[in-house]
C-alpha cells in the first residue's frame, strides 16, 4: 500500500459511514454486503457500527469467482428457484427494520462472457425472492447505504495502464476524493455543508412544481413528465424511524419521480452502465406515450433487452435526476464504469420503479394510489447516464412557460 495515511483515512470512511451515511441508532441490526476481497475495510465498518451502538452487525459475503462458477455451472431450474430460506431470512431482516450498507467493488464486467439469459433468469427470481427488502429500500422504511472501495478487476478497469497493487491504490485515491475524505478535514462537517447546498437545489425545483422537464443535445431530444404531487429530494432521507440517512457516497444529484404517461422522444446514454456484472454502452432509446419503442447499445444489447423484459414497468422510467456535468466526478475525466459514481458526473434517468417517497405523502399510500399519480411500478430499478457538456434543459411550467434548469450542461 503506497498511498499515505491510508488507515486513517479508512478509519474516517467508515466512520463517515456510520454516522452520516446510515446514522447507526443503538440497538440496531446492520446487513452489510461486501466481497471478500475487502474484508479489511469491512471490518472497519463492522467496528464503527458498534461503536455507534449496533446491536448487531450481519456481513453478507460475496465472491466474483463463486458467483461466476455458479451462473456457468448451474442448472436452469436452480436458477430460477430461490430457495424459499432466501426470503424467510429477508422478510425477518426487514422485519427488524435492519439497516442496509452495500459495499461495492467488484469487476463491473464479471459475467459478460456468460450467456445472459441465465444470468437474467437468475437476476429476476432473486429480485422476486427479496422483495420485500427492495419495497423497504425504495419506501424508505430502513436507512440504506450504497458506498465503493477499490477492486483489482475494477480497478484495472478504470485505469488499464496500471495493474495490480498500483491500480488498487489509484482507484482508493480517487474515491476517497470523491466521498470527500482525506486525514486532515473532518469528513462529517463537510458532508454537512455538501447536504445543505444540493437542499437548497431541491427546494427550488419544488417551489417551481414543473409540469415536464425538456431535454436537448447533440444526441437527445427528449420530454418527460413529471408525477402528479412530486418532490424533488437531494442527498439526505428520512426512514420510517425518524433517522436521517444518505443513501448514495458520494451524491451530487437531486432527483424526483417522472410521470410514466408522459414520457416521450429519443435519449442517449453518455457513460457505459454496468449491470448484473456486464457493461452495457452506446443506450438509445426511443419513448412514446411512456414507454419505450426502441432500444438499441452499442455493446451488450441482448442485457439491455432482458432488463427491459423484466416486466411491464421496466420499460417506463422511475427517476430523473439532475447533476451538473461540471462536477467534480465528471471534471475528473475518469469513467468508473460504475453507476454509484458515473451517475454522479451526469444528469440520469431510472428504468424501473420510482421511489413514494418522490410523491407527498407516498410512502403512505398503496400502490394503486401512487400509480394513479404517474409513479411507475416495477421489480427493477436501473440509472443510466445521459447528461453531457451540451445539455439544455428547461422546465415546462403548467401555465405552458419555459425556464432554464441547465445550460450547457450545468446550472442554468
């Protein structure tokens, strides 16, 4: 390990975690996911939640090579049949209201090389298993984290000139510039000061209470609508318990949920998107009267089409979201392959569900009631990046009149 104060600034990142992140209450059970291959840092996090008071701390291990050797080797029907103790054990979790930390780090492209319909069939029946884990995510009745540490295979990814330990250390470096992390400033202060400036983005858009949003680039042309009664949110959320959490490290995004009625135009993705392990690029799609009619990637296109078979509603989009292409992710040049952080250099969009607490007072409301006010509904929940240096966007007011959002790009 070259990179100087390495620990320490391990020590700040969990502890950033801890507090600001998912705000760990006393007594409270924590599930965090991590690879195998940062079982150090995992630790951290595990020792920083009980020192916040957690009751208990569950690590949920993943292997690449594991997960790799099973999706290759394993019959169709087990594929496709989740064994029922996967969704008692979810159901208990989530019954305990516990706490989720997803630690990403894996190779963004692990199963490209495998035939995708298996890995679909297996993405699919393991989202139906653990429903009720994505409904408590996307209701925001738990606290949930999803945060990044360095991967080899990433790593490599990211920057093909340097291997092994070198590219290792590299990607650290950058995250721990992009999660605003290093020894010498109180990393929990500044997340404080970051929070407050996108609120204050939030709080606009909702008082402007836009009835679209219209897109123009070089490579989009886009107009989509926007939920009856919606909230633009930014970086902090609320759980069913009362507790602030950020649920994305880092974030410079404020977001809200589209009205799947009133989607149409061609839109562009400008940064490659890893999904269930294999890298799509180039996206186009094509809506009309809110959903697509058209989809077309310049690599991994059979995925794209399995994701949009997923079921109805994946494909109709569940997010919108603004960020500044002058950001500093995106002004750092580097594409991450890695939609935590790609998705925070660009302005996205979400095929899939949309989060009810994007609606007022929708985490209260049935599924029925939310669909009604244009909130789509779907098992899946997947950003793509399409912001770009020439971006134009303009809201549509109900009284008919453009304003400005973004101007080439950036805050207009």
């Amino acid at each position: 390990m070259t990179i100087a104060d390495f620990d320490i600034k391990l020590d700040k990142y969990a502890e950033l975690i801890a507090i600001t992140g998912v705000n760990v209450q006393p007594g409270q059970t924590i599930i965090l996911y991590a690879n195998v291959e940062n079982a150090y840092f995992a630790r951290k996090i595990v020792d920083a939640a009980y020192n916040r008071g957690a009751n208990e701390v569950i690590v949920k291990w993943s292997d690449t090579h594991t997960a790799h050797a099973f999706l290759e080797n394993t019959s169709d029907e087990r594929l496709e049949n989740i064994p029922a103790y996967v969704t008692a054990e979810a159901e208990e979790l989530m019954g305990k209201n516990a706490t989720r930390i997803s630690l990403l780090s894996d190779d963004p492209d692990a199963f490209g090389d495998l035939d995708q319909t298996r890995v679909a069939k297996f993405t699919a029946a393991s989202g139906k298993a653990t429903q009720v884990i994505r409904k408590a995510t996307m209701n925001n009745d738990i606290s949930w984290l999803v945060v990044a540490a360095s991967g080899k295979e990433w790593a490599e990814k990211v920057f093909p000139e340097l291997t092994g330990q070198a590219a290792i250390d590299r990607l650290w470096e950058e995250i721990f510039k992009v999660v605003r992390v290093d020894a010498t400033h109180n990393a929990i202060t500044t997340w404080d000061e970051h929070i407050d400036t996108l609120k204050e983005k939030a709080a606009w858009l909702n008082e402007m209470n836009f009835k679209e949003l219209k897109y123009k680039s070089a490579v989009t042309d886009f107009t989509i609508g926007l939920a009856e009664k919606h909230l633009w949110e930014a970086a902090d959320s609320v759980d069913r318990q009362g507790n602030l959490f950020v649920a994305n490290m880092p974030t410079e995004e404020v977001f809200t949920a589209p009205d799947y009625r009133n989607i149409s135009g061609t839109v562009t993705s400008t940064k490659p998107l890893s999904y269930a392990g294999v890298l799509i690029e180039g996206i186009v799609l094509t809506f009309e009267a809110g959903r697509v009619v058209s989809a077309h990637a310049d690599k991994g296109e059979d995925t794209l089409l399995q994701l949009l078979d997923t079921d109805e509603g994946a494909k109709s989009l569940g997010e919108v979201s603004l960020v500044p292409f002058h950001s500093p992710i995106s002004q750092s040049g580097i594409v991450f392959y890695n939609t935590l952080i790609d998705e925070n250099a660009s302005d996205h969009l979400a095929l899939g569900a949309a989060y009810p607490f994007n609606i007022q007072g929708g985490t209260k409301m049935s599924a029925d009631e939310l669909h009604a006010l244009g909130e789509n509904q779907s098992q899946t929940h997947v950003d793509f990046m399409v912001g770009s240096a020439d971006m134009d966007i303009d809201g549509i007011t109900f009284a008919g009149e453009a304003v400005p959002v973004f101007r080439n790009g950036d805050w207009a």
